[in-house]
C-alpha cells in the first residue's frame, strides 16, 4: 500500500459536483487524519509493552 501514497488519482470529470468532489476530498483528509492517529497510537502501544516487558525481566 506504500508504493500507492504518493500517486496522485485520476479523475473523471462530471462523476461529481464540484461540492461533492470537495466534501469527498475532505472527508479522504479525515480519514487519513485517524489512520495516523491509530498508526502512533499502536507504536505508542508497543513502546508501552515494549517498556513493562523490560522491567518484569530485570526484576
């Protein structure tokens, strides 16, 4: 999915209002927004993990 980020999408004109076309853009760009959000919540999660795991194990 990586090799897809920067690839920009091709439109076919008149599928959409212009309106539409912009609420679609926004709502892409929320998504994105959570994804992310989710994407550093996890690592944060791991770390968190990552760091309880070490303490048991030198105690």
């Amino acid at each position: 999915m990586a090799e897809n980020d920067n690839k920009e999408v091709t439109k076919q004109p008149g599928i959409l209002s212009q309106e539409q076309d912009a609420v679609l853009d926004l709502y892409i760009q929320h998504l994105d927004g959570i994804f992310e959000e989710m994407k550093m919540s996890e690592k944060l999660q791991v770390e968190i993990e990552t760091q309880h795991l070490k303490r048991i194990l030198t105690k």
